[in-house]
C-alpha cells in the first residue's frame, strides 16, 4: 500500500502510436500511480476518461487526481509540499508559483517535459506567468487575462453602447441596476484572498498608476490605491447580493442566471456564459476588453512537478509524462471538442479552423485585443499570498462596512508589508 | 493470583496509553517545540526566539478579535444548544404518544448525522439572498434581498443556528431519554402539592438530571472548540474577521497565507492551556 504512490522503474526513449490516429512521442516504463492535487476543471475530468491510454503510454501507470477548491487547493498543496510530499503533481498558479519554485518545491519542468509535446505551442502570455527566475515550473491548463461581458439585449433596451473608459462603465453599471427587476448592475468579487477580491480589485490600482514595491520598499500606499478602492467600493453599490463575501462561484452564477447586466471577469467566464447547458443568457451577451485604464489580470494555472514525491530522476520523468500528456494538443483537442473554451492554452488550438467554427470570429478578436491590455498585476514574489490574502481581509472589512477608513487600511497593510519583507531577509 | 490480578490494569491500559501518548503527546510538546522558533513552511530551518511570538499575539487585532469570537462562539452554541434540547426534550416528554416520541427521536438525530462540512454547503445555499429558500420569504415580502452571512452583525449567529440545528436536537432526544428513564413519584408528588407543569420541571426533573446535564454541556463545549469546518465552509471567518475563531486564524497563519507555522504554534499552545485552565475550573465549579 506504501508504495502506490512510489513510481518505479526508468524510460525508454521510443516514438509510439496509441490509441489509433492519437500520436505521441516517448514511450515510457512507469508503474504505480502519480498522485495529483488539483482544483476541479473540466479538462481534467475529461481527461480521466482516458486512463487506458495513459497506462499504454507510460508503461503501465495510473493517475489519481484529488480536487480541492481554490483556496482550499492552495493551503493543501502548500503544508503537502513543505511536509511530506505525497503528491508527484501539483496544480498551481500565478500566485504561488513564485513561492513554490523558491522553496524548492518543484522541479524545473523542462528538464522532464518531452519535447515532442512542444511547449513553445503554449500561449506565450501563459509561458511567461509559468515561467520564475528563468525556469519553466508548470505547464499551463488554463489562464488569460479579463474580458468585459456584457448583456446585449439589456444595454440595447437602455440605449447604452458598450463603454470604452472606466467613467463609461461606472454610469452605465448605475443605470442598468434595477434591483426591483431583479438586475443588477455587476458582480464583483469580495471574498478575501490575493486570487479572490485583490484580484479583481488590481486592475484599479494598476490601472490608476499603482506600483506594489520599489525594490525592497513598498509604495503602494498612496493615490492610486486610495482611488481604486473608493472606485471598487462604488461599483460595489449595484453589484449582486451575495457578491459581497463571494468569489468567482458567485459572480459568475449571478451573471449566467440572467441577474447582472455586465462584469469584468477572467475570460473563461465567456466560455461558460456561452455554454446553453450552464447558462440562461447564452443568446444574449456580447464582450469587450476592459475600459480604459483598467489593465486586464494576466494569469495562468497548470501543473508542476513535486520535487519531494518524485524522489529520482526516473519518477520525476515519469510525472513530466504525464504532465506533457495532460497538456498535449491531442487533450487540448478533444476539450475543444467538449466545448471547454476555459481548458485551452494552444496558440495552434485556438487559430485552429475547429476553434473558429465553434466560437466565431468576434471572440477570437476580443481575446486578441484584451491580450494587448493583459498585464501581471500582482507582486511577483514568493511572499504575494502573504500580502495579498492580507489586503483580501482589509478589502473584505471594506467592502462589508467593517471598517470605513480606507487609507487606514492601507496603512496597516504597509506596516505589514514593511513586517514581511524584514521576516523574509 | 493477586500480582496477575494487579497487573491486569497495567495491561490493558499499557497500549492504549502508547498509542495517545504517539497521536497526542508527540505532536503537543512539538507544537510548544517550535512555538519558540521562527520556522516558515518555505524555511525548513528556524532559530529560536523565546518568547517573540506570544509577545507579538497580543498586539495582533486579528488575534484579539479571534478571542472575542471564539468566546462569543463558544457561550452563544452551548447556551443555545441546552435551550433547545432541554425545551424540546421536554415538550417531547410532555406533549407526544410513545410512537411519536420514536419517529420524532429519529427525524432529531438525522442532523447531527449529517457530515457537518455537507451540512454547511445545504445551508450556505439555504442562506444565499438570490437563491436561498430560507432568505426566499423575506425577498418575496419586501422585495429586497436578506444576506445573512455577508452582515458582520448576523453572520456568526446564522452559523451559529446551523451548529445548534445539528447538536440542540441531538441532544433534544438524549433530554427525552433522560426524562424517561427518571421515576414517576417524585413528578406524581409534586402534582399532588398542586405543582405547576414548569415548576414541576424546574424544581424536580432538571435537578434530578443536573449530572448528565453538566456532560452535556462539556461535550457541547468541546464540540464547539471544533466547529472550524462548519464556520470554514459557510463565512471562511468573513465578512472580514468577523467570524474568524482562534482555530482558524491558526490554520490561516500556518497553512493558507503565511506558513508561519510557529506563529500558528504559539496560537495552538495558548488554546491548549486556556481550554485547559477554563475547562478544569468549570468542571470543579460544577461539581460543588
């Protein structure tokens, strides 16, 4: 039973053919079972329908992915990874990435990741958030940047043209809440967490100017901060009930049920509010980049190596296998092929003719032109969750009416951050 | 015969205490251990610093208000977990035939049986201003939607009806129990003085049961040191820290924003001796 998890043996180098027209490069010998930790996406699931193909590919190996939401995924990824290391594969992201790498962690992925998988295919937005100090950590399952999305049927009715600039969108928020017609005006993210509200609320800040650090100093105490927040706070006026301490879950429930007229979100949400099967409104919405000077969140999730679980080379190779097969063009394919516009990272998926066909021509120039705008906003460093689930607490306290003073807040937050840095010399 | 005779406690309770001395014992001193250190969970080394981090929790508001909350946590579920069960028990006792007594002893218990973090959703959903039943009537009356678990002056108390839900009708039918199994005299002489039904109650059945009363409410108060995945699911501690109990910020410190491990130590070990302290002084009150 100890050793289930334990993967044994080494690769053999060879080019195989499985699974009929599906081709892949290296043939492998590995047994047992990669373990993998991971938050729920549909890719993955899809992916566990094809078990047998990765055992022939491997050698005879299984996978076992445990999920876990979000935030839950990263503190249970973080004790397992500074601990034991049971888990050969880890999800991360943008916002640990940093963190993961510096620890020790992970192991570089290139040095494992076949080459006939063709990482350079990646979207290079994704490549760059999954790239720290130079190296490679995951490859990417998801990521991009915001989209504004939008009700057409709703800003037709009130004579509204999708707003360019930021004042555009705040009037056109105000004037499209009718909360006695069960609309409101937009759906923010105010659950604390650097990947919760901080999240949507950076676009503000960097959009205003806002700088995290200056070296080892911070400075973003200052106007644009202020300015963000009161803007975030506003808008928080005609966002929909719940939104308050929710996160993405209910930002995006409240918009796919027919409940809010437009919202700034991370692209995936078009996918899903394109989905009939999930969404009320799929006949109706239109998208944009963000206003005007809003910057869009760049962000990327994906899957590493563990350095602990994979305790030679042979193992480490072993979950680079099945990380190259997860992220193959052949998966990404067949989860275009499910419709899980999320899931795709390819620049040769997504230009592909299929992609095209299935989605149109306008969102493939929305994404471009929203890449434009696409920025890292957070401070990419090892100690980001630190600081920014700190700022979710105080953002939270605001945004609840637990505490008023916003320039208070972020001067507790600097004293923080001044702590943080001295704890981390 | 006689040392076989007085060894045979040593011998039963020799594995049992090896096995609590392994779970509890090891990892208790290994908390206080690295309490004095400065250990992160991206630093596998630390170096010891004394007494820093209990100095450093005093001037924490983060901590000072998990105190209040957990306190607040703690006599708010107990207290109203005893109501309820007490008052049910006996309306139970009072008012219900033997076969309702039965099927309603059952429909009490299926609550508590319930896994609390699968209670938790049910209910968070039950709460949601858009889509729950419990918040339906008042949008539906008002038009303007109820967000319990978003107004820091409501949220503790909403989870707080969740837990009591769970525990208050478990204990409900323990009351029932309880009251059945108690002799019928002392109730038929009382109502032969022309007792009123609550004084009959209050003077005779409940002090006749304070003992198992006093265990439940310790196994209330224990139980309620443990609600972190009730309030975890259902608030995460929010709005803001207004939910936020020590066990959670604890596990907040240690595991999902800092990995400060030894902070997260120090929390653990004050609990640990202020539980202790309170839980041994209440106990002695008690008996008296």
């Amino acid at each position: 039973m100890k050793k289930m998890n334990t993967l044994v043996s080494s690769i053999a180098i060879a080019c195989a053919f499985f699974g009929g027209s599906v081709h892949f490069a290296s043939a492998a010998e590995c047994s047992g079972t990669i373990r993998v930790l991971a938050q729920p996406r549909d890719g993955l699931t899809l992916l566990e329908k094809y078990k047998d193909e990765f055992a022939k590919l491997s050698g005879g190996a299984d996978f076992k992915i445990d999920y876990l939401n979000e935030n839950d995924r990263r503190a249970k990824t973080k004790a397992d990874a500074s601990t034991i290391g049971k888990y050969n594969v880890y999800y991360v992201d943008e916002a640990n990435v940093a963190l993961f790498a510096s620890s020790g962690w992970l192991a570089p992925l290139q040095n494992y990741y076949p080459k006939d998988y063709d990482y350079a295919d990646f979207d290079p937005g994704r490549q760059k958030v999954a790239t720290y100090d130079g190296k490679v950590w995951f490859a990417p399952l998801t990521g991009g940047g915001d989209l504004m999305v939008y009700r057409k049927d709703l800003l037709e009715a009130a004579g509204i043209q999708p707003p360019k600039t930021l004042d555009e969108y705040v009037a056109a928020v105000k004037k499209l809440n009718q909360p006695d017609k069960g609309i409101y005006g937009t759906a923010l993210r105010g659950q604390r967490g650097s990947g919760a509200n901080v999240w949507r609320w950076m676009p503000f800040f960097k959009g205003f100017g806002g700088q995290w650090f200056d070296g080892k100093t911070p400075v973003f105490d200052g106007d644009a901060a202020v300015k963000a927040t009161q803007t975030y706070l506003e808008l928080f006026k005609y966002s929909a009930p719940g939104s308050q301490t929710g996160g993405w879950d209910e930002a995006v429930g409240a918009f796919t049920s027919g409940q809010v007229a437009m919202l700034i979100e991370s692209t995936p949400l078009v996918g899903m509010a394109l989905d009939k099967k999930s969404s009320q409104v799929a006949d109706k919405i239109g998208y944009a980049p963000p206003p005007t000077p809003l910057t869009g969140g760049g962000y990327g999730h994906g899957l590493a190596i563990g350095a602990k679980a994979n305790k030679d080379e042979a193992a480490k190779q072993c979950a680079g296998l099945f990380i190259g097969w997860a992220t193959s063009k052949e998966n990404e394919q067949r989860r275009l092929a499910e419709g899980q516009f999320s899931e795709l990272n390819r620049t040769s998926v997504m230009t592909s003719k299929t992609f095209a066909d299935m989605y149109g021509a306008a969102l493939g120039q929305a994404l471009a032109d929203t890449g434009k705008v696409t920025a890292v906003n957070f401070w990419q460093s090892a100690q980001w969750p630190d600081l920014g689930d700190r700022w979710g607490i105080i953002l939270e306290e605001l945004i609840t009416g637990t505490r008023t003073d916003i320039k208070g807040g972020l001067d507790e937050l600097n004293g923080f951050a001044k702590d943080l840095v001295a704890r981390g010399q | 015969m006689k040392n076989a005779r007085s060894l045979l406690p040593t011998v039963f309770l020799t594995p049992a205490m090896a096995i609590l001395a392994v779970l509890a014992l090891v990892p208790t001193v290994y908390a206080v251990f690295i309490s004095f250190q400065d250990r992160e969970l991206s630093r596998p080394d630390g170096r010891f610093i004394g007494l820093e981090n209990y100095i450093a929790l005093f001037s924490d508001r983060r901590f000072l208000n998990a105190i209040k909350v957990s306190l607040t946590w703690e006599i708010l579920t107990v207290a109203l977990t005893l109501v309820i069960a007490v008052g049910l028990g006996i309306l139970l006792f009072e008012c219900a035939s033997a076969k309702m007594r039965n099927f309603l002893s059952l429909l009490f218990l299926m609550p508590v049986i319930l896994p609390r973090v699968s209670a938790a959703f049910v209910w968070k959903f039950a709460f949601h201003p858009l889509y729950g039943i419990i918040t339906y009537p008042y949008k539906a009356i008002t038009g303007q939607p109820l967000d319990l678990l978003s107004n820091p002056f409501t949220a503790l108390g909403t989870v707080a009806l969740v837990d009591v839900w769970q525990w208050g009708l478990f204990f409900a039918v323990i009351v029932l129990k309880l009251l059945e199994t108690l002799p019928p005299q002392p109730f038929e002489a009382a109502r032969l003085d022309h007792a009123k039904t609550w004084e009959i109650y209050a003077y005779v059945a409940l002090p006749m049961l304070k003992a198992p009363l006093i265990s439940l409410a310790f196994v209330k108060m224990i139980e309620s040191l443990r609600a972190f995945d009730l309030i975890y699911v259902m608030t995460r501690g929010g709005p803001g820290i207004s939910t936020e109990t020590l066990d959670m910020y604890a596990f907040s410190q240690g595991f999902i924003e800092s990995g400060r491990i030894s902070y997260a130590s120090s929390m653990a070990v004050l609990m640990m001796i202020a539980t202790s302290v309170a839980f041994t002084f209440i106990w002695k009150r008690a008996k008296i």
